[in-house]
C-alpha cells in the first residue's frame, strides 16, 4: 500500500543513522522499512485515538527489539544517537498523522534498547 500522506512520503527516514557508517546500511534499511509499515499500517487502521496509536507504535518498536542483533553482528549496536534518532521519528509520524499530543515514551514504551 503506497503512503498517501504526503509529509511522511516525503521524509527521509533514520537520516542520521544513514549518514554515520557505524550503522550498517542494510540494518538501518530494515528500520526504515518498520517505520515505513507503522505509517501504512496507520493510513490503512486510522487509529481513533492515543491509545490505539501507542498500540500501533509499540508493535513496531518490538520490531525494532529484533533488529538490536542485527545491528551487532553487523559490528553495530541500537546506542544513544541509534535511540534518539529512532524516537524522533516515531514521534515525526506520529505528529505527522496528527497526533501531536503523543508522549515519544509512550510511542515506544516496549523498547528494551
């Protein structure tokens, strides 16, 4: 399903972990392509409110969980600027579908990295 929206279609998604070679490409592909399901998933659902968002967000942050080894045997690790780059564009869609009240911790509340 193509995003309609069209400040997410156009939003380059974990930009900082592209830029920074410490970060595997084909790892921080897999990342975008999580968030990239959670704005269709959020087009295709159209969650009525924060708590079916959050609901939403927290799936894909456990996607992100699986990617943490990934991201290690890639020599790499899910590290601070990994984790803020991360909530900035959970928050980005979020705010992006309107949802400007979200709580980026309650976005990813399942993380364990």
């Amino acid at each position: 399903m193509p995003i309609t929206n069209q400040q997410v279609s156009g939003h380059m998604f974990l930009r900082q972990m592209y830029s920074d070679s410490y970060f595997p490409d084909h790892v921080v592909d897999r990342g975008r392509a999580i968030l990239l399901r959670l704005c269709e998933r959020i087009e295709a659902e159209q969650p009525s409110d924060l708590e079916a968002l959050y609901a939403l967000s927290q799936a894909a942050t456990e996607e992100f969980n699986s990617l943490e080894a990934e991201f290690e045997a890639a020599g790499s690790e899910i590290e601070t600027v990994a984790r803020e780059v991360i909530a900035e564009d959970f928050w980005f869609v979020a705010s992006a579908y309107g949802f400007t009240e979200a709580h980026v911790e309650e976005l990813i509340a399942t993380r364990d990295w």
